[in-house]
C-alpha cells in the first residue's frame, strides 16, 4: 500500500495533522527537515513540514518521492487571494499551476518552464475531487467557531481552478493589480505549490494542492496572514483532511 504524503510550508499548517498520527510514528531527519512516518486516521501517510518557497518545497517533495515511496502528495496552507469572487476564508483547490515568476524570456515563453515545453501542471482530478468534496462538507457543516465569522465576513466556500506560485509574499496593492491583470485565471497567490506540482510532474507522482485562503494580497496582508495562521489554519487543515482520511478513500493506491 502506497503512502500518502502531507506538505505543509509552516508549522501551523500541519500541527494537528502531527498531533493526531497514531503512537509509534517514526521521525526521520533528512536534509534538515523532519519526516513524520506512520498512519493518520486510518490512512498511511508521511507528513513533512517543507518550509517556505518554491526551493525548499521542491526539495521536500523530491525527497518524500524517493525516499518513502508515496503514491500521491497533498500540500496544503494558506494563501493570498487574487480573484475578486475569492474571499478571505474561502478554500481553494487546484486544478493546475503555474509559477507566475517564472520568466526566461527571450529563449522561452513568458512563464514556460524551461526544457518541459509548459506553463501549467495539472492537478490529479481524483484526488483534487475529493479534497474538494471534503472542503465543501466542512464548510456546509459550519465547523468553524463562532469568532471566525468576523474573519470570513461570509458563508466560506469552496473553488476549484488555477493558482499561482512565486517566491514573493505579495502585499503590495500594486502587485497584486498587475498580477491580477496578467494572471485573470488565477484564484491565488502562494509560495510553493506549482514547484512541488513540478517535480510530481517529473517523477509521474498524482498531487493536489489546497490552500485556505487568508488575506487578500494587499497593504494588510502580513497582518491578516499571522491572524490567520495563528487562529484558524490549523482549524481547517485537520477539518477538512480528517474525514477523507478516515473513509478511507486515499489508502489505496
């Protein structure tokens, strides 16, 4: 049976995942990060904190690949929204991405990976289906406490379509205009999924990225994101994970 591997770029994102592995999970230190391997919720998993970027999540997903022979990867962790009908609060899952830094101009396209002839790498439509339906029940359940509200504004909910990556926390209203503009596909912005989605894609590996969204790209980004992060991160990581683990529809690969 093929392991599931869990990513997440910050500690938050991931704590209750770590906190629920069943006794007896095995820690394996490779390259400077910590590899938790063992069952969550029913389901095998290795759960590894990748830290922040396309670097480090390149390398975290490259080592959980060949090391522990997962059959499929989920990152998962906040994001910045960039689509107008994307609110803080919402969830949003990939069905591809693209790294919106990339540009090798003139001897590629603009954001075309060089060598691999594409911009976008699609996300697995199995898996991503599932988080979605997850996602979805959480939210339609109302699971979330009753100071949130303030946070969300509104009733969260669920998308499904292109995020973005690059190595900048936009928090720049500027920014994100012009992202916006170039980018009018684009749900969000984060920090490491199209390049973890990268090397899935070079290894043939199946992957999803979920990400919750927490700020609005904006002046108040850097605030609204540790508010985020620190209250209610954790809340929908584990939420929205916890029931699909437990159907036992990821333990088969």
């Amino acid at each position: 049976m093929g392991r599931l591997a869990i990513l997440g770029a910050l500690h938050e994102e991931i704590a209750d995942l770590l906190a629920a592995m069943d006794p007896g999970a095995a820690i394996h230190r490779i390259a400077m990060r910590d590899f938790h391997v063992g069952t969550l919720w029913g389901t095998p998993c290795v759960i590894a904190l990748s830290r922040i970027g396309k670097v480090a999540a390149s390398a975290t997903a490259s080592i959980v690949i060949q090391e522990f022979q997962v059959s499929r990867v989920i990152f998962t962790g906040l994001a910045g929204g960039l689509h107008p009908r994307v609110r803080v609060g919402d969830v949003v899952v990939a069905n591809a991405l693209m790294q919106h830094d990339m540009d090798a101009r003139p001897l590629f396209d603009r954001h075309e990976i060089p060598l691999l002839g594409r911009v976008r790498f699609d996300a697995d439509p199995a898996l991503s289906a599932a988080l979605r339906a997850s996602a979805q029940d959480f939210v339609r359940n109302g699971v979330l406490p009753p100071s949130s509200a303030e946070t969300t504004r509104a009733q969260p909910q669920v998308h499904h379509g292109l995020i973005a990556t690059g190595d900048v926390f936009v928090n720049d209203n500027d920014l994100a205009h012009a992202l916006r503009e170039r980018l009018p596909e684009a749900l969000c912005l984060e920090m490491e999924g199209a390049a973890m989605a990268q090397v899935c894609h070079e290894f043939g590996i199946p992957f999803a990225v979920m990400r919750v969204i927490s700020d609005s790209a904006d002046h108040a980004a850097r605030a609204d994101f540790t508010d985020f992060l620190v209250n209610l991160a954790r809340l929908y990581t584990a939420g929205i994970l916890k029931p699909l683990l437990m159907s036992g529809a990821l333990r088969d690969a």
